[in-house]
C-alpha cells in the first residue's frame, strides 16, 4: 500500500509514524508548505507516487492573519479546497482524507476573544461545509477530535514548533498516527465481524440469576447508566454492521427476564445469535463460529470476569479478548474502542446495516435444512432468485469490500483498492461481474464477484469470491453456468477460459473447485494450480434458481 501525506508544516515525524503502523510506503512533500503545488501539478512527485490514499494535515494557525475576518478566512478555505478539488478530479477514484481544522485564540483582550472565538467556530463550520459537498472519496479526518480528547495544552507543542515547524507534540503524533492508521485502514473494511458479549456485569450491573429483574443495575442514571450507555453503542455498532453474539453461563429464563427489564436499549433481534448455557464460553463460541460460519479470528470478546477471558486467550487465541475496565465508568469509553480497533469502516454499505437480519434469516434456513430430506429439496424449498450482472458504479464500493475481506470461497484472494476495481471496470480488456440473491427469507445482495482479464480468445478468472453465508448452495455453479451466456453476449470472440487456485491458509474449501467442473488441470506447483476450459464446456443451469426482476 502507498500512502501520500501532505502538510503545510513538517511532518516527518508523523508520517513516519503512520509508515511503521500501516507498514506501508509513504511519500511526503519534498519542500515546506508546497502541499498545494503537488495536488495542481500533474508531473509532481505525488502523481508519479500512484498513491493508494492521500492525507493532508492542514494546521489552520500557519495563517493566522487570515482568521481576522470572514472574508479572508472563506477565501483562505476556498483556496484551499480548490486545490484538493483538482487532485481529486485527476486521480479517479483515489481516496483523499482532510484534516478538520482548529483555529484557536491567539488573543488577549477577552472582549475579542469571545468575538474571534465565534469568528473561528464559524469557519471551521465553513471549512467542513465545504469540505463534505466535494464528494465521495473526499473525507473529514477529525483531528479536532483528538485535540479535544487530549486537550490543546497536550496537544501542541510550542517548542518543537519553533524550533522545527511542527506544531504538534509528541503524545498528539501518535493520536493522530493512529487516527490516520485507522482511517487508511477503514477503507477495506472492518477487521473483525463479530462481538461476543457477556451478559451478567457486561450489559447491566449484577448477576440476574441472583439479583432478579428487578435487582440488576440499569438505568437512566447513576450506576444503571453505564450499563444503558455501553447498550447504546452496541446499538449503535450494530446498526454500522457489526454482529452481536450473547455467550453467557446463565438460565435462559433468567435472561428472558432481563430482557424484559424497562431499562434495555438491545432486543433479542439484535443479536445473530446466542449460546446460554453453563459450559466453557472457549468451547461455545467454537460452536458460535460454526453456527455463524465466520473463523474464529473474526471475533471479540467481552466478558468482566478475568477468568473467563483467560480461558478463551488460552483455548482459542485466534479470538481478540478486550480487557475489561477495573473502574466500571470506563466501560463505555472502553467499549467505544472496540469499534474503533476492530470494527471500524469507513463506508458502510446497505449490506452492513442489514447483516444481523440476514444472519437471523440464516437459522431459519438451518430449521429447514434440517426438515429437509436431501440437500437438492432443501435448495428448492429456498426458492432461490439470482441475479448476475456486469458491477454498476454503485456497487464499486461493496465489491472493494468483498475483495479485501473474503477468505473462504476466494480462489486468488488477490486484494484490491477501489481505485483498482474502477480500473478494472473502466478498462475494455477487463470486467467485473457480481451477483444478487435472494430466497423466500430474504435478500442476501450482493454475494459474489468475478473480475475477468481477456486476452486475444481467452478469458482469464483473475479473481472468483463469494460470500461464505451462501457457500453450499450452488450458487458459485450457477454463475459460472451464467458465464457462458455471457462470454458470448460480449462478442469478444472468447474460446477459452483460464482459472487459478492460489492456495492460502483459509481458502482450502474451494482447492478443488475447478476439478468438480471438469476444467482441465495445465500446471501447478505447491501454491497455485492452473487450469483451462473451453465455453462450451461451461456447466449448464443448475435448475434451481430464479430470476430477479
């Protein structure tokens, strides 16, 4: 990955700082406040860097003249946004992260600072106004947010300005490294997909199998609001995409009871799933990632009892256990950061908010399967509809997210930006095909992805993924049943089809996925396996899907 940083003071330190976190390459300006030359000059050094993102920290007290009046500060603000305007028009799709500013008091009768202190709130409005109207790929980095978590005296450092022309401090280079890191990251999606929660002393002080309904701590106030507070960002989360689990040692009618309480923020519908029982929450959330069907590593905990979390450090260490708060208060700060650490996005997509109802919708689909008396009458009691189709501008970002986070059923695994998949969609020798499903207990979206690389009569498989939730029910035969169709729509004269196995540690499920389609095996080594096929030699229609209108 290549990260650009720009600035209109030094940050060497900082980029530095995000080279080591991101453990990717960086390129900074190569002279002082000449961040706007790079974005209007397309010989500069940034265009030839093909950065992967960019970052511009603009520290607003360079200009402090500018600040004196509205006039000179909107144009001070225009100025610099026409110029992140133009990067943005040139380099396609690439993602462009700006600092929010601060303008603070440089003052000393009160009777204007109150004046310029509302003078500065306003243009920082007005920046960030601007700033949101000039697209997509545009984005607000909140470093004001870490000023005001740290505070201004903690924030800047005079010394290290003066002598250097870096306004920041030491303790702010590393808040804001971390800020960066988690944004550039974001923009592949969330590391972690599922929070397992404890119950008793997690979402509401006391233990409701002693304490009764009506004993437990949860409220609008006082202690109970806590454990009301932490409820509102699980909500919250859940809302943004991420899964909540319940892992708890406790009767289920006590919790039914629990549920019950006036106080609670999170229903039962909240959560995908729930194991409450008494045995070891090690082995229950192994049976969770099987239910689920999502890796162990695709989970964290939350548990206030110390044991608990050492056990599941010990027996299941692929999952990120948080350490729990000794002072109680700090719970839903803490809880905060779980978001920001393992779940954080930086787009979330239509199929994010309704994950927790698809993965509901997929126990139902269990229920049958089990009624089912073979796998063929399961699938037709789905009543399946598909959809497979050239990827449409608005699934561009859905598709980056699926190309950066899909293990399972992935061939090359081969990961991608979003800059890539537009070039890739924009490029006449290439293209990506998605596809949509739907059964009678509800759409699933978009689920699957080919990106496809023609060359004279051949089509090259670069990339075939699909999401696990529909793994085992043919989807990934009917499209590739669709692909003949398709090849010859095109009329770019394909003959022959090229796929790959690029083996990793978590895509064994599909290492003989060609072989089931009578591809031909033409080379392999101990990592990667090469086959062709004719068209005509595609599978025909499974016969068991629909189509969607």
């Amino acid at each position: 990955m290549r990260v650009a940083i720009l600035s209109n003071v030094t940050i060497d330190m900082l980029a530095e700082s995000v080279g080591k976190k991101l453990a990717c390459e960086i390129y900074t300006s190569p002279g002082f406040d000449t961040w706007q030359q790079e974005l209007f000059a397309q010989d500069s050094g940034l265009y030839a860097f093909k950065a992967d993102a960019l970052v511009i920290m603009l520290h607003a007290n360079s200009y402090a003249d500018s600040w004196a009046n509205v006039e000179s500060g909107e144009n001070l603000i225009d100025d610099w946004l026409r110029a992140v305007k133009v990067f943005a028009a040139n380099s396609g799709s690439v993602p462009v992260f700006v600092s929010s500013i601060d303008i603070s008091d440089t003052w000393n009768s009160r009777a204007i600072y109150a004046s310029q202190k509302r003078l500065g709130v306003y243009l920082e409005n007005y920046f960030l106004e601007k700033l949101n109207s000039l697209g997509n790929n545009i984005y607000v980095l909140p470093v004001k947010d870490v000023l005001e978590n740290i505070g201004r005296v903690n924030y800047y450092s005079s010394k290290i300005w003066y002598l250097g022309s870096m306004p920041y401090s030491l303790k702010a280079i590393s808040e804001i490294s971390d800020l960066i890191t988690r944004y550039v990251a974001g923009l592949h999606g969330a590391r972690k997909k599922c929070l397992a929660v404890d119950l008793d002393n997690t979402l509401w002080g006391g233990v409701i199998g002693e304490d009764g309904v009506n004993g437990i701590k949860l409220a609008n106030a006082k202690e109970g609001a806590i454990y009301q507070d932490v409820q509102r960002v699980l909500k919250k989360m859940q809302n943004q995409g991420v899964m909540l689990a319940i892992l708890s040692k406790n009767n289920i009618s006590d919790v039914d009871a629990a549920f019950s309480h006036e106080s609670m923020i999170l229903k039962r519908e909240d959560f995908v799933a729930e194991i409450i029982n008494w045995q070891p929450k090690s082995q229950n959330i192994t049976q969770l990632a099987k239910n689920l069907n999502i890796g162990l590593d695709a989970f964290v905990f939350l548990d206030d009892n110390p044991a608990e979390r050492e056990q599941m450090k010990a027996q299941c260490p692929e999952v990120a256990v948080v350490d729990f708060p000794r002072d109680i208060s700090k719970l839903p700060d803490i809880v905060s950061k779980v978001y920001d650490e393992y779940f954080f996005t930086l787009n979330v997509t239509s199929e994010d908010a309704q994950k927790t109802q698809m993965y509901r919708a997929e126990s139902k689909r269990r229920e049958i399967f089990s009624d089912s008396g073979s796998v063929n009458d399961f699938l037709k009691k789905l009543d399946m509809k598909i959809d497979i189709h050239v990827m449409q501008p608005y699934e561009e970002l859905r598709v980056t997210q699926l190309v950066n986070k899909t293990n399972q059923f992935n061939l090359t695994t081969r990961r991608y930006t979003q800059d890539e998949i537009h070039a890739f969609a924009n490029n006449p020798d290439s293209e990506i095909i998605t596809a949509h499903v739907s059964d009678k207990y509800g759409d699933q979206g978009l689920i699957a992805v080919m990106i496809l690389e023609y060359s004279g009569e051949n089509a090259l498989i670069n990339t075939f993924l699909m999401s696990c939730r529909v793994m085992g029910r043919q989807v990934e035969c009917e499209i590739m049943s669709e692909l003949r169709k398709f090849l010859i729509a095109n009329k770019k004269n394909i003959l022959r089809i090229t796929g790959e196995y690029i083996r990793t540690a978590k895509n064994s499920p599909v290492e003989n996925f060609y072989d089931t389609l009578k591809f031909r095996l033409v080379n392999q080594d101990q990592a990667r396996k090469v086959y062709e096929t004719g068209i005509s030699d595609l599978p025909e229609s499974t016969g068991l899907f629909g189509r969607l209108s």
